[in-house]
C-alpha cells in the first residue's frame, strides 16, 4: 500500500505487502510501492539499477507533477523494511524544446553516481532525448541536463523506445533508435562526452538497411564484452531474406578508434526450432566463456519464445543454442520482453509478459545441472487481484548480498498503474 507523504521533497514512505507466489513459485513476492497516476509517476515499462549504498533508480513513463508525461524516481531503503520513494526528475511537455517526454527505457549510472537515460519522445524535435541527472554534492536536489535531441532529418535515429545506454571507460555513451538512419531502420549511435564548457557530439555509427540485408528496428540496448566491442538486437530484419524475424549484430573500433560495423551474427529464422522477434532487454555478456544471452518475444519450439545463448565457436564464427523454449500460457510463462541478469552462481532470472498461474505474467529462473542442461523454476506467477503488479515488461536486478530479485510492472497494484516489487528466492 501506498503511505501518506513525508516532509521533504516528493519522498513517500511505503509499507511492502506479501503475496504468496503461484501454484509452481516456490518464492515470495513483496510488492513495495503500487504506482499511481499522479505527481509520483505512473506505468513504469523500466527495468531498475542500483547503487552500493542499496538505492534503486527507475523511470516511470506516465505521471508526475508537469503534464504527467513521466518521471526518473529513486527507491531508498528506510527503517522497519519502509522504503522511500523520492522523485528526481519530472518531464514537462512532449512538447518542450528542453524536456524529453515519455521515459521507457533502464537508466544507467557512472563511477560518481549520475544517472543517464532516454525518452521516447520531446526534446527539440520531439522524437526523443538523451539527458543526464548529476548526483548532488553540496545541493540538496539532482540537476538534469539534456544531452541529444533525435532529429527525423533522414541522417540522426529517433525514438530510442525501450533501449537502455551503455557508458564507456572514457564517459562517451552508446545506444540505439528504432525508427531513422540513412533507411529509417533504426541506427546505432555515440555520444561524444565534451570537455568542460562544450557540449556532447553525436555520431551514427550504423544505419540499419533491413531485410534482406541487415537487421532492423533495434528495441533493445548494447552490450560490451571484455574487449570493448559493441553487441546488440534487431527486432526485425536479416540477412537470408528469408524470414525477417532478428538478427545479433556487433561493432569494434579498429586501432585508430573508429568504429566499424562487424555485421549479423545470428539471424533468427522462426522456423520451429529457433527463436524469433528478440525482446526489449539488452544481451548479457558472460566473461567467463565469452557468450552472449538473450531472449526473443515469440518463436521457439512452441511459438511462445525462447531463451537462446550466441557462442563464438573455433572457426571464429558464432554459433546459436535454444536452452530453454517457453511451453505453456498455464504452467509457464510466455512472451518474455525483458532481458536476463546472472547472479554470481551463473544462473539467470527474466520474466515474462504473459503466462503463469494467472496468465499475467512471471518471473523465472534458469539453471544449469552437472550436464550442462538448463532448466526453469518458476519463481512467481503475477495476478490481477487488486494487489499484485501484473505484465511486467522489464526484467529483474539480483541483490548480490540477499539474492533477492527487484522489478517492476507498468500494470496491477492497488491503483492500477504499476508496481515495484521484490522476490525472495
């Protein structure tokens, strides 16, 4: 339930409700914070992060006190098991020249503790930003600076949607659109940190072409693995012709640092076996094997998606395996949107938008036995009840120290409009 107002800032004190998780859960879900259409934000379609002091950061995409068109919230931990709900940032106007609007996608945070992100759309041009929330030092309250606004002009992307930035050794950010380039099939982009006093330069490191040449319409982030190239989803699109249904792309900076488009490495092919139509969550890289993990929406053995695992194999290719196909809208979930997170036993945790006990979605684990082989436990099945969140769309966060996993909803809770919830494996 939701507690009455604190005394400084937008900071709400929330009491957790416990629900007992479904018929095949064998976890407990706590719902910390049910979201209501109001100054505090609405509809939260974003992952959370954390910090080390055990802070979460999100976005909510509806909501908030300026034309409620979407709020950045900070969760903190209070006394009691309490915790705070504080907001950051409030968007003001779709149509503001200095405001993005509409935030969908995961923030991201640098070694001082500011916060970047995305919206959907706002800014200059009204086809979505990039901006920056510096941590306060002396000041009581976060500074927001818009960084990029996306330009339909047929050469920058626009609409970066639900896709999360990722952040370089040297500050520069990376991240990708939906909608523009050079074929207005999405692009991936660099935003060049400035020094003091100048501001931040935009490049498009690829245009994608789309179907039968490329991938198109990346909806998720980008990946960096341990040797700073580039890897990331197309929703649609592919090499063959064939199928349309997704690629694996990669980019690496060549020695003079300029980056270069590697090219597919996988293309889905919706053929009963594979996956297809990968989701909104960015890949995860693995550095013990140098893997990557992800998740497409559909496709899969019974066209309900799939957990795949991309592979670099001896010939300096890549090679794709399913581990686990999604099997039923009753006993599993199905539809995963989200991305996988490990947790440091090498297991991996999602959700999905749809299925479980309940039909509303659920959170899963995978494991791996002594063969190699993974199998799901179902952690939780979400439920229309007044209570529960329910269609999560953003995957989970694990708690290093408890294990515990922490999300949210853009659906359920007692006003209708989202949760942020834990789970206690």
């Amino acid at each position: 339930m939701q507690a009455k107002k604190c005394s400084v800032g937008l900071t709400v004190a929330i009491l957790t409700v416990t629900l007992l998780a479904g018929a095949r859960a064998v976890a407990q879900e706590q719902v910390l914070y049910d979201f209501n259409l109001n100054k505090y934000g609405a509809t939260p379609y974003s992952a959370l992060i954390t910090d080390g002091a055990g802070n979460l950061y999100g976005t909510a995409s509806e909501g908030g006190p300026s034309n409620h068109t979407g709020t950045v919230f900070e969760f903190s931990p209070g006394t009691d098991g309490n915790w705070n709900y504080t907001v950051l940032h409030s968007f003001s106007d779709a149509n503001s020249v200095k405001d993005g609007a509409e935030p969908y996608s995961s923030l991201i945070s640098d070694a001082s503790g500011n916060l970047y992100g995305t919206t959907h759309i706002g800014g200059k041009y009204n086809y979505g930003t990039v901006f920056e929330l510096v941590k306060p030092t002396k000041k009581a309250t976060w500074t927001w600076e818009l960084l990029h606004s996306f330009n339909a002009n047929g050469t920058d992307g626009f609409e970066p949607a639900y896709a999360s930035l990722v952040l370089d050794a040297g500050g520069n950010l990376y991240g990708t659109t939906y909608y523009g380039g050079a074929y207005n099939a999405g692009a991936v982009f660099e935003l060049v940190k400035p020094t003091k006093g100048k501001a931040w330069v935009e490049n498009i490191l690829h245009s994608f072409k789309g179907n039968p040449t490329d991938g198109a319409n990346p909806s998720a982030g980008l990946t960096f693995d341990g040797n700073g190239n580039l890897y990331g989803t197309t929703t649609y699109g592919d090499t063959t012709g064939l199928y349309n249904a997704g690629t694996v792309f990669e980019l690496s900076r060549n020695g003079s640092g300029v980056w270069n488009y590697v090219g597919v490495l996988h293309n889905f092919s919706n053929d009963g076996v594979d996956g297809s139509e990968p989701g909104n969550g960015s890949l995860v890289f693995d550095s013990s094997s140098g893997g990557l993990y992800g998740t497409t929406v559909v496709g899969g053995a019974n066209q309900l998606g799939t957990v795949f695992e991309l592979a670099p194999n001896d010939s300096g290719g890549w090679t794709e395996a399913v581990l686990y196909d999604f099997g039923s809208y009753s006993t599993d979930g199905v539809f995963p949107y989200s991305g996988l997170t490990f947790d440091a036993s090498g297991n991996l945790y999602g959700t999905t938008t749809q299925g479980g006990s309940a039909a509303y979605g659920t959170v899963f684990e995978l494991s791996q036995n002594g063969s190699g082989l993974w199998s799901e436990t179902l952690l939780h099945s979400f439920n229309n009840n007044g209570v529960d969140g329910f269609l999560p769309d953003a995957g989970v966060i694990v708690d290093a120290a408890t294990g515990n996993l922490y999300g949210t909803t853009p659906g359920g809770g007692t006003y209708a409009y989202g949760t942020v919830y834990e789970v206690t494996p």
